[in-house]
C-alpha cells in the first residue's frame, strides 16, 4: 500500500508537469554522480550517489534508476544521505512520512525516490551532497578484473497510466502555483572487481578520474607525456594512468600505447596494464 501510494505520487507529480506547461520552467542541470569502488569476489561494496547543482529554492521530488550487471553484484541496501534529511518525513506524519525516501530493486535496476508533497520548500532538498549510499556484495562468482557499471536511467515504467512514453528522470521543484523541471547531468559509476591483473586500487585508462575509460584520456595522457604545463591530474590521475605499469614513475609513450591499444579493441581492459 505505501509502494502503491509513492508510486501514484510520483505519477501525479509527472502529470502535474506535463499539464502545467504554462506555469512550467526548466532550468539548468542537476549533477547525479555516482562513486565507485573496488572489490574482490565475496567482498562488500559502498558508493555514493551525489548531487550537486542542486537549486537552492529546493526540490520536491526526485525520481530516477540506476542499471546494473546483477551476475557480478548484487544491491543489498540504499541509505539515505545527509541532503534527503529535510524534516518532510516528520512533516507528513505517520501515513506518509515513511514514504518520502524509499528505493526498489527490479530486473538489474534500482530505482531511488525522495519526494514530498509538501508545498513549504523548507522541507525540500536544497543542497548539494550526498543523496544516497548504495551498499552490495561481489557475486562469489564474477569474473576478476571485470566491472560492474552503476549507470543513471530514467526508471523503466510509464510516465503515467496507459501512456506510450516512458518516464523521466525528475527533478522537479512542484510549488502551489508553478512547477521547474530540471535536467540530469548523470556521472556514472562502477564496481571494480579486484583479484586478477587489474590492480585493485588503480582504474587504468581513467587519467581524468570521472569512472568511464575513452579518448578524452588518451589526450589527457598525451599532453601529461609532453609535459604540458596547462594540465593537471591528481595523484590517483597519475596512478590510473600508468597504463604499461612499467614501474618508472614517469609517464612514457608505453603508456600512451597501451591505452591506444585498448581504445582500439586489441586487448580488452582486463589485460591492462599491458608491459610493453
């Protein structure tokens, strides 16, 4: 009953965004960014789901999933964080207040939900932090040195009652005479598996440290080679980016070659770092 009385929240609010067009703003990002972490089969695993961005007028409803590979990790727990702990729950009283934060586990996603019905934005959540902490445990069998990605998606379900359209990723600012709609900015995460080549506190190929391995840090790594002065990484940066683990210190081409190397499909990320 609480599920279904969420869950017909969340719709209203939806429907109260589409049919309120001509009281309706939209406005700039929200960040989702979600953490990673790195783990052997068996072991457990915590990251965090922070916003930042967030207005400080405040939101009243926040809707959105997250994917995962459940053959290699499997959710066990969602947290709510210090930005959710508004004073809503209090404020809608025994029938109602349990449902402002709850989260559902469904076919490889997770779908995590803060909303109030509460008009009074002093009981919104109007600050940037830590959302959520998702907590899991390493399937006993997955595969050393694969990745479990954590990727933000609009929740798997109509956006309202017989509709064809899918819905969004919320976050809305619903007052009593307007609404503002704003638009995701999503990071994604992962869950590293450790215990094969794949050293467990390093992502290789992730120079710029923001959980996804592509070209932007093959030129990252390129001009850290060339000793550009207008670039900077962090010391995790420097770490990932040793790439041929040639144990030199400095970044050389080997580096630059094996992340070329796995960009262009000739050896898969576990074999990183690839010695030259």
């Amino acid at each position: 009953m609480k599920r279904m009385k969420l869950i017909s929240g969340i719709i209203a609010a939806a429907m109260a965004v589409t049919s309120m067009s001509a009281v309706t703003a939209f406005a700039a990002d929200v960040a989702v960014k979600v953490g990673t972490d790195t783990k052997n089969p068996g072991e457990e695993f915590s990251v965090t789901v922070d916003l930042s961005g967030v207005p400080s007028s405040g939101l009243s409803t926040i809707d959105f999933a997250i994917s995962y590979d459940a053959s290699l990790i499997d959710i066990t727990g969602v947290t709510l964080g210090s930005i959710g702990s508004t004073g809503a729950a209090a404020q809608e009283g025994s029938d109602l207040g349990d449902t402002v934060f709850n989260w559902y586990k469904n076919d490889g996603e997770i779908e995590i939900v803060w909303a109030t019905g509460l008009t009074d934005s002093s009981y919104w959540v109007s600050k940037d932090g830590t959302l959520a902490t998702i907590s899991g445990t390493v399937k006993s069998d997955a595969a050393k040195g694969s990745k479990a990605d954590l990727k933000v998606k609009a929740v798997g379900r109509e956006a309202y009652p017989g509709g064809s359209a899918n819905a969004d990723i919320l976050f809305t600012a619903i007052g009593e005479s307007s609404t503002t709609d704003y638009t995701a900015a999503p990071t994604n995460g992962y869950v590293q598996i450790g215990g094969g080549t794949v050293n467990p506190t390093v992502t290789y190929g992730d120079v710029d440290c923001n959980g996804d391995v592509n070209v932007a840090d093959a030129v990252l790594l390129a001009r850290l080679e060339a000793e550009d002065k207008e670039v900077t990484v962090t010391a995790q940066g420097k770490l990932n980016a040793d790439c041929s683990n040639d144990g030199k210190g400095a970044l050389t081409a080997e580096d630059l070659n094996a992340l070329l190397s796995y960009l262009a499909g000739i050896y898969k990320y576990d074999q990183l770092p690839i010695a030259e």
